[in-house]
C-alpha cells in the first residue's frame, strides 16, 4: 500500500499494486481512513470484501483488475470510476441487481469491456461516459440515461446505425444519442448518412472530423434547421455549393474543408466569431464574409485580398504558406491585432508596403525567414 499524498497528516490518495496476490480485502482486516477520497489498485486478483471501499472514496481507478463486483463492495458516494483495460465483468449482479453506485459522474471502460449495456444499469447521475473504440456489446435502447453530456465512443462498424451501431441497438426505431448530449464528434470511421431527428437539438458542438463518408440526409431541405443551441460546428467533407442560410444563425465557430467552396453574401451565418477554411482557396469578394467574424484562418488560401473584403471585425488573421500574391495597402482591418503566415515570400515582398492599423500587436513570422 502505497501513500500518494498527506494533508494535515492524513491520507486523501492510496495506490494499491501487487503480483499475483489473491488476498481478500476486508474492512476488519484493512481498514481505510475515511480521508481517502481517491484509490487506485494495479492488481490482477486481488478481491475486495464487503464494505471495505469507504462511503467517502469519490474516485476508484483500476489496472489490470477483472473481479466480480457488487453494490456492497463498490460503495455508495463515488463520483468517478475508471475501469483500466482489463476489466468484463456484467453491471449487474446474479440477481440482476445493477451495482453501479447512483452517483456516479464519470466512467471509462477500457479495451476488454465487452458486456451488455442494460436499461437502469447506469446511473442517471452520469454526465461523462467512454467506450473502448473496439466495444462491439450490445447497448440496450434507453440505456444510456439523458444526464449524458459527454459521450465518447469511436465508430468502428460499417452496419447500418442509428448513431449507435445496428448491432447494438435493439430498437431501431428510436434515437440512441441521449437527449442530454450536447458535444458530438463523429470520426473518420463514422461513414453513414444522417436522417432528420439523429442528432438531438441541443448540441451546442458537432463535429465531423474524418472524410470516409458522412452524409447529411440530401432529402432534408435544411438539416440544421433544428439546432436552434448550436454554436460550433466542424465539418471535413462538404458540398461545393451551399445554399444560402443553410447553415444555422446560432453559429459563432465554424471550421470546414472546402477546397471549392463558391462563398456568397448569405451563406455564412451573420453571428459567426471565428472562421477557419482548410484547403480553401476561393475568391473572396466584398460582403462574403460577416461583420460579426474576429478570427479567420485560411492556411491553404491564395488569392489577392482587396480592400473591405476583411470585415472590420476582425482582430486574428491566418495566412498559410500557399499565400504568394498581392494585399491590397490598405486591406487590413482597424481593429486587427495579429497576423500570422507562413510565407517567406509574404513576408519580405507584400508586408512592408501595408498600412497597419494602430490597434496592431503582434507579427507571427515563419522560422525560416
């Protein structure tokens, strides 16, 4: 038994590691200070007794740890629990009792979990939950509990879904994504299309960050229209051609990959703080961007930037190494107060002759210069 940490002579911390033991922990036997607020125990066999886990522990974390675990074992005040990579054991008893302490805020199963994930199982306390990108159970419909607002589970499955695999989801009909999440990320192996009523309306972030192949329903005339909370949304595949006021006014960061984006003067929401446009490289004209946006990155942009086309917003400006041509002298905004680039060319050719805005503070300018 290990001491991490003392305050005012007592233990908060206690980190168990053994080999191979097969002792039986029990309350009689090994007592913990009721100050223990955080345990970690990196043992293969170890088993716990009734009660030894205190009623004042708020975090457990395991390693290596594959045991049997009741509601009499795990305690009853624990916020968080990290199961480490080991552990498959059911969430419910033999009786089919759930043994999850009901005030559980946070859990992470690792690699090995691979049980069901039944209705009542998991507290309705719960806010954060992560699966292992490999978890292939089956996730019972109404299980995860609408208190949920940070879920993270890697798609790895070409099924068809319901935002949870198919496989996983006995009710087919009904959405997965708990009604309470409001930070959604879909990854490069994410390859389905999205129909109306998927994704629930008060995200505030949503993110597609690969480019296998998510589709928004085309049949939809406005897919977003529904997210009325939504302030940042990410996106790596996009069509060339938007229509205008397709993107939801709530927005105030927007990021996307859009090699042939045609932008117009109603296309981008007029809220919008910050603005970045990957592979981007598309004209800009007058009125195409909103007198709302302070930060815009295009790393990828090289086309002439004329005078008024930057609205007067603005404060960050990002320009990547592909930027070679011209800055009209007195192009830049008179609120802005950085200027970041990557190009040497840039650099020695096209800034000496620009007008600088008195609020400007800082030049950020590339190392090989």
């Amino acid at each position: 038994m290990t001491r991490r940490k003392r305050t005012k002579n007592y233990l908060s911390g206690i980190r168990l590691e053994c080999e191979d033991s097969e002792i039986v922990l029990t309350k009689d036997k090994y007592p913990i200070q009721s100050s223990v607020e955080d345990l970690q125990i990196n043992c293969s066999n170890m088993k716990l007794g009734y009660h030894w886990i205190p009623d004042t522990l708020l975090s457990i974390s395991f390693s290596k740890f594959d045991q049997e675990l009741t509601r009499n074992i795990i305690g009853n005040t624990l916020k968080t629990i990290d199961f480490g990579d080991r552990f498959n054991q059911s969430l419910s008893d033999s009786n089919g009792i759930p043994w999850l302490p009901r005030t559980l805020e946070s859990i992470r199963f690792g690699e090995s979990f691979q049980q069901s994930i039944n209705r009542d199982e998991l507290p309705p306390s719960l806010t954060s939950l992560t699966l292992d990108e490999n978890y292939k159970g089956i996730i019972v419909n109404g299980s995860i509990p609408n208190s949920i607002k940070d879920l993270n589970y890697q798609f790895h499955s070409n099924n068809s879904i319901k935002l949870i695999p198919n496989s996983t989801v006995r009710d087919e009909n009904s959405k997965s994504i708990p009604g309470g999440t409001t930070s959604l990320e879909f990854d490069y192996n994410f390859n389905q299309t999205i129909k109306k009523g998927m994704i629930p309306h008060n995200v505030t972030s949503l993110e597609f960050s690969g480019s296998n192949g998510t589709y928004l329903d085309s049949t939809l005339i406005n897919p977003f229209s529904g997210f009325k909370h939504l302030t940042s949304l990410g996106c790596s595949t996009i069509e060339d051609n938007l229509p205008d006021s397709i993107l939801p006014n709530s927005l105030t960061t927007l990021i996307l990959d859009c090699q042939y984006l045609q932008l117009t003067n109603n296309l981008l929401p007029r809220n919008l703080k910050v603005l970045e446009l990957s592979y981007f490289s598309q004209s800009i004209n007058v009125g195409n961007l909103p007198s709302s946006i302070e930060i815009l990155k295009l790393p990828s942009f090289s086309q002439p930037i004329q005078k008024d086309v930057l609205p007067q917003s603005l404060t960050s400006l990002h320009l990547g190494i592909d930027f070679n041509l011209t800055i009209d002298r007195d192009a830049l905004p008179p609120n802005l107060k950085s200027f970041y680039f990557s190009s040497s060319q840039l650099v020695f050719k096209k800034l000496p002759d620009l007008i600088w805005p008195s609020s400007f503070e800082s030049l950020y300018i590339p190392n090989d210069s």
